[in-house]
C-alpha cells in the first residue's frame, strides 16, 4: 500500500484515490467549459461587429450601449 497525495492509502498499481481522480476530472471539465465560453463571446462579438457595420454603411446609424437604461439603442452618427 502507498498513499495518495491526500493522505489516503492506495493499492500500489494506482496514482491516486477515487476522490482525487474525480476533483482532477472536474477541473478538467472546467477548463473546457470555460474555453468553449470564450469561443462563444469571440464569436459574439465578430457578429455584434459585422452587424455594426453594416447599419453604418447601409443606414448610418451606429449601435452604443445605454448605461442608464442598460440596452443597446440604435442613434444617427
């Protein structure tokens, strides 16, 4: 027998408890999660852009952010 890196004793043909296995699974998942989030915005945000754009070059108008009211309003550049 040996011990796991939390202190519980293991058989020797593992690396680590059951425990710790599923605490590294989950920060795996984790870090998956949040780099598929990231693509998400990324993305998002070339949308909102190319969107942007084109009511400026169609319409003149232009997208800003309303603090105050906390929504998007559409306004003459």
């Amino acid at each position: 027998m040996k011990k796991c890196n939390c202190g519980k004793e293991i058989d020797e043909k593992y690396e680590m408890c059951v425990d710790c296995l599923k605490k590294v699974k989950q920060a795996n998942a984790s870090q998956e999660i949040i780099r598929e989030l990231g693509k998400l915005n990324n993305n998002l945000y070339a949308l909102r852009t190319i969107q942007d754009y084109e009511l400026f070059m169609k319409y003149g108008k232009t997208i800003f952010w309303d603090k105050e009211d906390k929504r998007f309003k559409i306004v003459d550049k």
